[in-house]
C-alpha cells in the first residue's frame, strides 16, 4: 500500500491532488466534489486521446455546505494562498486560492454551482466519491455561453465515453439533464445552443469518422431528450419572452495571479 503524501504539501498532478483535497475535506466534515475538466479526466479515457488531450493547470470544486471560512481556513492549512480580496467579495457564492510554487488556482464554488447559469447539486453530491456526478458535470459544461475549445473537448471526451440512460453510475443520466433543462428555458436554451458548437466545433479536431459519427449520435439523442421532456410553467412563460431578453450571465473571468 502506498504511503500517504504528507498533508500539508501540495502534489503537482493534478488528479491527485483533487483527491487529497476531497478526502482531505470529509475528515473536516466539508463536501467538496471536483468539476471541470480535471473531473471529466478522471471518468474519461477519451480525455486523453490526441485529438483530445489537453492540460489541467487548475482545479474546481463546489462545496456543499454553505461554509466558505471553514473552506478558507481548510485550503490554507493545505498550503493554498487565498486571494483576500476576491473572498471578502464573493466569499458568500465562490472562494479563490493560488498555489505560487506550481501556478496552480483552486475555484471554489460555495453551496451551488453558478457561472452563465444555476446547476443545482444538493445531496446528488453524493453520488460520487470525488467528482459531481456525471449529468451534472456535463451540464456544468453546456451552461457556458462561450465554449473555448478545451470545454468542447472536455465535453466531447465525456459524451464519448458514456452511454445515455437514466441512471448515474457511469452514465449520462439524460433524465436529470432534460428535467434541469425542462424547467429552466434559460438553461435549456443555452445548452441547445451549445451541443450545435460542440458538434461543429469537434469536427476540426481530427477525431476520426467514427469518433465523430459516435459523437453526432450521442449529441443528437440528448437533444431528442431535451425536447421531449414535458416543460413547466415557468419554463413556458420564460420561452415566450425568448432571446428578446438575455437568459445567461456572463462571469467575470477569473485571472490567475
């Protein structure tokens, strides 16, 4: 059996290093769960596939529980520096620390996901021992109005590697994805808009036919699911409005120090 790294120092790969910052949080009665990229790597074998691959400098959570200054004084004792001012100011909703030594920024979203749009989590954080579960983890990608390529190859990697069904083990969960979607028009809206980028962008990355054919299948079938799913109330109201109002927000971008 391996021996366990020493706690206080940071390990440069960053796989290992989201696993000892999880584990290192349950034993302070914090769930922290990976996201991003990082997170899709650990599911996805496609995530290193040539036309795929890329680096992981940086590492996002969320954490469940609505406790931002445990977190704090918990990453710091892990050897992250906090960005004080960018705390102070979103501390309630999101928390930024940096690792000087390996250039590396930590992003904790505190209590929800929210970027362009709300992923909601709650106890589906449980599902998995280190990541957000796998429908969450590809929506949290789909929310982003603007994709660069490393989020459409993260999102090509995941929906690659993983069947649709209506279960989480392993597995797209279309049924959680259509349902967030189905009340939520901004949501749905956005993430319609994103698998058509995602289908067009990807076929410039050398993926070969049947990669590609495989992707063009899995995309469409989760945009049937999409469509499918019977919407709410408040998704029909918001959808009459449609694109005459903005449906997103656009997040500052985060720089790194």
């Amino acid at each position: 059996e391996t021996r366990a790294p020493n706690p206080m120092k940071i390990l440069p790969d960053p796989k290992e290093e989201a696993h000892r910052i999880v584990r290192g949080a349950a034993q302070q009665n914090l769930t922290f769960r990976l996201l991003g990229g990082a997170a899709i790597s650990l599911h996805s074998p496609s995530a290193s596939h040539r036309a795929l691959a890329r680096s992981y400098p940086d590492l996002d959570f969320v954490l469940r529980e609505k406790r931002g200054d445990r977190a704090e004084t918990f990453l710091a004792e892990l050897g992250y520096s906090p960005d004080k001012p960018f705390n102070l100011y979103n501390g309630h909703r999101r928390l930024l620390f940096h690792d000087a030594q390996l250039d590396r920024q930590v992003d904790v979203f505190v209590g929800e996901f929210h970027m362009c749009h709300t992923i909601p989590l709650g106890d589906r954080l449980e599902l998995e021992p280190i990541t957000v579960p796998l429908a969450e983890l590809l929506l949290t990608k789909l929310q982003i109005v603007q994709m660069n390529d490393k989020d459409v190859r993260d999102i090509c990697a995941l929906v690659l590697d993983h069947p649709l069904g209506d279960r989480d083990a392993e597995m797209l969960n279309e049924q959680r994805i259509a349902s967030l979607c189905a009340d939520d028009w901004g949501l749905w809206r956005t993430v319609g808009l994103s698998l058509e980028k995602v289908l067009e962008v990807s076929q410039g990355f050398g993926l070969g036919e049947e990669l590609q054919l495989t992707l063009g299948r899995q995309l469409a079938s989760l945009r049937q699911a999409l469509e499918a799913a019977p919407k709410s109330t408040r998704w029909k109201m918001r959808a009459r409005v449609g694109d005459r109002v903005q449906w997103y927000e656009l997040p500052e971008e985060v720089r790194r120090a």
